[in-house]
C-alpha cells in the first residue's frame, strides 16, 4: 500500500509539473513541443481553397520589369485585369510618393476594381507617424463595434500608403506577422490597436469584403458572416498548413497577369492576393512546411476561414490528456509484470500519438503532445529504474534470508521471479522431511559442549548437502533434527521423489558419517526419518522483525509422528517411514530402491488411519524380504495371526519382528473387533 501511494503521488506530482510547463510555456520545452506539432501539417490532406489565386511578383516578373519598385503605371495596368475578382487584397505597400500621374493612375484603376484590400505595416520604432489626415482617412477600415477589452496589441506607428491610394482602397488591413519563440511563424495576428481603433490584419479585412459583413466578437471568437475565427487570448489564430505545391499550384506570375494569360476562371469571382515572392525583395518566412514568401501567409489564413480549418490549441485537453495517460501508464506498472508492460509502455505511446493527430485531423485541435511524451518517458524510466532497484533490493534480501537454506538453483529461480514466492502465507502441496538421531539426549550428556557441537556439525553439514543438493529448502535445525520441505518457496514438480531420495541418501551418507565419528573418538549414532505429503499452510510464519519462512499444518505434523515411529517399527536402529501420500503416486516410478508396506497406523489426532512405508535398497535379497513381509501383512490384516507370525518369524527385518511380537500379543489376547490398525502412541 505504501508503494501504491508512493508511485501514485510521484505521478500526480510529475504530471503537474507539467501541466504547469504548458500553461506557462516554459522554454525549451514550449518551442520543442511546437516542432513535435508541426508533424500535423505532414498529415494534412486538405487542399487550399479554389477560390483563392495568388499573384506573385516573382523572378520571371523581375526579369520583364527590372527591380522591384516598378513604376506605378506598370503594376496599374496588371491589377486592371482583376477588375472581376470578388476580392483583390494587395500584399505591399506604396508609403511613398513617386510622380503624380503614376501615383494617380495606380489609385483610379484600385478605384475602379471597387473591391480591392490593401495592406499597411505596423512599426515598433519610427521617427513619426503618417499626417493626421491620412491616419483619419485610414480609421475608415477600423472595427467600430468592439468589447471594451480586446486581445490585440496596441502599437505607437503605422506606415501606410499614399492619401490617393488609401482613401480609394474599400478597406485596410496590417500586414505583419508574429513568429514563435523558435523562429516560426505558426500563427496569424487578427488585429492592432493604434491610436484607440482595432485596425484588422488584411485577412479579416478581405473576409469583411468578401462577405459584406463586419466582425462580431464572440467571447473567444470573431465571426465574419458565415465564418467562425477561434481566437487565442493573444489575439492569434495558429494557420492550418497546406503542402507547397498546393501554393505553387494556385499561384500564377504577375508577368502571365500583365499579359492576360492567367485563366479567367481563376479570377473570376475570387479572392486574388498580390504579393511579392522575389527572395531578394520580400521577407521569407519560415514556416512548419518549409521557407514561404510573406503572402502565403494571408493566403493561408483566407483558405483556413472559408474552409473552417482554422486551428485551436487547447491546454486542458493537453492536460487531461496527459493525466489519463500517466495514470494508465501506473497501472500497467503496478498491474502487469514487465514482459507485459514494457510493450504496452509503447502501446501507450503510440495510443497517445494516434489520439493527437486524430483531434487534429477531425476536430482541428492542436495538443501539445511533447510535454506527454516526456511525461510518460521520464514516468516509464523511473518506474522500472525503481522496480530494478526494489528487485536487486529484494534479490539482496531474499540471497541472504535464502542462500543457507535451498540450493543454488532454487535460489536463482527465487530471485529470478520473485512473484512465485509468497511470503504472506499460501496453501501448497509440500513433502516434509524430519530426520533426528536416536538416543541424543543420553548421548549430549556424555559429551563436553565443544565436542558435542563438533559431533553435530560433523553430521548436519553433509545431510543438509544432500537436503540442497536435491532442490529441497532446509526449514530448519531442532536441536539435532532436521525439518526440510520441498515445493517451497517455489514449485517443484518431482518433489516426491526428491524427498524420497534425500531420505534413502541420508541413510546411506550416514555410514560415511559413522566411520569419520569413529575416527574422531564418538560413538556411532543412528538416525529415523520420516516423510509426508499434503497440503499445508507455508509462508512468513514469524513477525515483521523476525523473519521465519516455514510450513505449519497436518501434513508437517504426520511427518514428524512418522520420523518417531521409527523408533518402535526399526527398534532404535536407523530407518525411514513414509506415508501413502508421498508414495502411492510415485511408487510406479524407477528408484534405486524398493517400497515396502510397514504398517496401518492411526496416529495420534487423525481418526483415518495411514499406510505407511519404508524403503530398502534394490537387490534379490531385499525383493524377497518386500514379497514375505507384505504377503504376511496381508495376513495380519485378514486376523490370521498364527499364519502372519510364522512369516514375520522368518525375516531379519526390524519391522517384521515388531509385528512377529505383536501377532503373538494378539494370539494371547484376541481382539473382539479387528480392523488392521495399529493406534500410534507418538507424540
């Protein structure tokens, strides 16, 4: 719970950090996010509007006319042939005087075409502003009916064209644009404030022309006629780009103008922006698509009006965006393992690219998709940073809580996936090993305590060799025993027959004990073992401070009463026991050693009684000892105790003369009611 509020905390934290960088438009992050957008505009697939022709004082132009300023008869005589375009909007400026019949004859011919848009610059320094006069004139094309308050910009200069050129244009319009901070030009500014009137750049001002409406502002819009314009609060709208050749298609040179060769329908009832795209004359603009001339600017503008394509950032769903997204991204961190969630890290990515450019496809919505692409890639890289360093924290844990108690191979797969050990406490199916010398007390008692320390070691270190080398976990030492279990911490298929072999080794190692206890000055000790299968509870059976992984239940109790039922079926000698639960399913299988019945024992707290077993190494003589003491076990169970007794008499096998001995209690004593079994009295 405390990592489920850590890393949901370090979420909600991130991402608002975030948040906070888009509304602020912190740098470089803002300029960043504005060129990871621009990869809407290779996505378009919208065409510029048909209604739009472009004129353009281009090279070829130059070439027939000379440098740029031409004189002013010449350029009158090109816009004549636009007398029936719905709307001429002029992208220059003629701020200054040349001769009067040039001046005048440029003036009547924008008289005549009745419909023409001019354009004027906005300067931020001058050493003075146009006569009083002119600027009187020009307030002519200012927006009357505005809110008190408006987003544009106030400026302190103008430069405008000549009086007789002004007061003969239908409107006038500002030709300036506003570039990003990285140098872009993304957005189109709607208008200036100069002198107190809302003066409408010359794309509004052709929208004015070519409806016949004036603009009305609506909270964060201006509507011209049928046109909506969303509006940003710094009085921008952000262009919707089209590819160039779409440009280059609609554009045609002021020289095919002046010669009549521009077709008619191309100016016909359209709107016809003339500009200048002579590189040495006009400013080039760079732009999302490449570096354009001044022009396609307003043509841009005009197009994305008429076809509704005008562009909107929204910053709360950039916002919502991201937060739905990062909390996604959480859950699949705390909900998936990594092999799943890592892929889906970038599914999520993908998701998020796919969602953004369908906003802006479909709804013409501009998200500013970095600041979530950084939002996820430093939450994904801090997510798994962190799950690598809880995993080698918990490597390190489980390496030291482990490495004593299970084999290297086990060991591995525990710290390779952790998620197969559960250290709250599950239900599994184990098998238990006790094993414990006979007679220990007594014999601690005649030892010093270093020698009787040495005499354990000497016994523990090579029986929990074979406990580990057999993928068992050693549980524990109980003094001189030993409790293993097998299945745990981590599966293990073959754990029966694991165990089974743990316990015949056991015996068989005992021997090689023996010899260096002898050599060492000790007696020979002998030991019992016992084994069961079941279910049981395993798990942290210990406190938070005390760390005790271990198995409690039925199945470790009936393995312990089988290790001390050794003692009266082997008589004190070194045996094993094993229950039907750990041998029946297995007993098919090969083994370096027989299974032989002992007995039917009810053993203490179990009313169902419990075949148990025992095992002898293969060899004719331990085959014939298995095939008598069974079928005289059969006979003891049938009540035939004469008959049974004669066979247990005949074998040199411990469990065979307890049940010799008990057959001849049961001769003199018969039972009034005879099931087979026998009722243990082990603790």
């Amino acid at each position: 719970m405390k990592r489920f509020f850590l890393i949901y905390t370090v979420t909600i934290l991130v991402s608002a950090l975030f948040s906070s960088f888009i509304f602020e438009k912190v740098e470089p992050f803002y300029s960043l996010s504005l060129r990871v957008s621009d990869f809407n505009y290779i996505i378009h697939r919208r065409e510029l509007s048909s209604n739009i022709t472009l004129i353009l004082v281009d090279e070829k132009s130059i070439n027939r006319f000379g440098r740029w300023p031409w004189n002013r008869e010449v350029f009158a005589k090109g816009l004549e042939k636009l007398k029936r375009a719905r709307v001429v909007a002029l992208d220059m400026v003629f701020s200054e005087k040349t001769n009067e019949k040039d001046d005048a004859y440029l003036a009547k011919t924008i008289e005549e075409i009745e419909n023409v848009v001019c354009g004027f610059f906005i300067r931020k320094k001058a050493t003075e502003n146009p006569p009083e006069e002119l600027i009187d004139i020009l307030s002519d094309s200012a927006l009357f009916r505005v809110p008190e308050v408006v987003p544009f910009p106030n400026v302190d200069y103008v430069e405008v064209n000549i009086p007789e050129i002004t007061e003969n244009c239908l409107l006038s319009g500002t030709f300036n644009a506003i570039s990003d901070p990285d140098g872009n030009f993304r957005r189109y500014p709607l208008g200036f404030v100069f002198e107190g009137n809302v003066y409408p750049s010359v794309g509004v001002q052709v929208l004015r022309a070519y409806t016949g409406r004036d603009v009305v502002f609506k909270g964060n819009y201006l509507q011209v006629g049928n046109y909506t314009i969303p509006m940003r609060d710094d009085g921008t709208v952000i262009l919707n780009f089209y590819p160039l050749r779409d440009y280059q298609k609609n554009a045609f040179s002021f020289v095919d103008l002046y010669e009549g060769k521009v077709p008619i329908d191309r100016i016909d009832g359209k709107i016809v922006v003339v500009g200048i795209s002579e590189a040495g004359v006009t400013d080039i603009r760079a732009t999302p698509v490449g570096l354009v001339p001044g022009p396609y600017l307003h043509v841009t503008f005009i197009s994305n009006a008429i076809q509704g394509e005008l562009l909107v950032d929204s910053i709360p769903l950039t916002i919502l965006l991201l937060f739905l997204s990062s909390i996604l991204l959480s859950l699949f961190y705390f909900l998936l393992q990594p092999g799943v969630r890592i892929p889906l890290y970038f599914f999520l990515f993908a998701l998020v690219f796919v969602v953004v450019h369908l906003f802006y496809l479909y709804m013409n919505t501009v998200i500013y998709d970095l600041f979530i692409y950084i939002d996820l890639l430093l939450l994904s890289v801090g997510f798994e940073a962190f799950d690598s360093f809880l995993k080698h924290k918990q490597a390190k844990f489980y390496k030291g809580v482990f490495s004593t108690y299970v084999s290297p191979e086990v060991l591995k797969e525990i710290v390779e996936n952790p998620e197969k050990l559960k250290l709250g406490g599950e239900k599994r199916e184990i098998t238990v090993l006790f094993s414990d010398i006979r007679g220990f007390t007594s014999l601690s008692e005649k030892l010093s305590p270093d020698r009787l320390v040495k005499l354990l070691n000497t016994y523990l270190t090579p029986m929990t060799d074979i406990v580990l080398k057999n993928k068992g976990m050693l549980d524990k030492y109980i003094g001189d025993a030993i409790m293993a279990i097998w299945n745990a911490p981590v599966e293990i298929e073959d754990h029966r027959e694991r165990a089974l072999i743990t316990g015949f080794e056991m015996i068989k190692k005992l021997n090689e004990v023996n010899k260096i206890l002898k050599r060492e000055g000790f007696p020979e000790i002998k030991i019992g073992i016992g084994i069961n299968t079941g279910e049981a509870v395993v798990g942290n059976m210990g406190s938070e401070n005390r760390f005790e992984y271990t198995a409690i239940g039925d199945t470790v109790n009936l393995a312990s009463r089988l290790e001390g039922l050794n003692k009266l079926y082997m008589m004190g000698e070194t045996g094993l026991l094993t229950s039907e639960f750990t041998v029946l399913p297995v007993k098919d299988k090969d083994f370096p050693f027989l299974f032989v019945e002992v007995d039917m024992v009810r053993v203490k707290g179990k009313k169902k009684p419990v075949r148990i077993f025992t095992l002898l190494e293969k060899g004719d003589k331990t085959e014939e000892i298995k095939e008598v003491y069974e079928k005289a076990l059969s006979l003891y169970r049938e009540a035939q105790f004469k008959e049974a007794l004669k066979l247990f008499s005949e074998l040199d096998f411990n469990p065979a003369k307890v049940m010799a001995e008990r057959c001849r209690e049961l001769l003199q004593n018969p039972p009034e009611e005879w099931d087979g079994v026998y009722t243990a009295k082990t603790k």
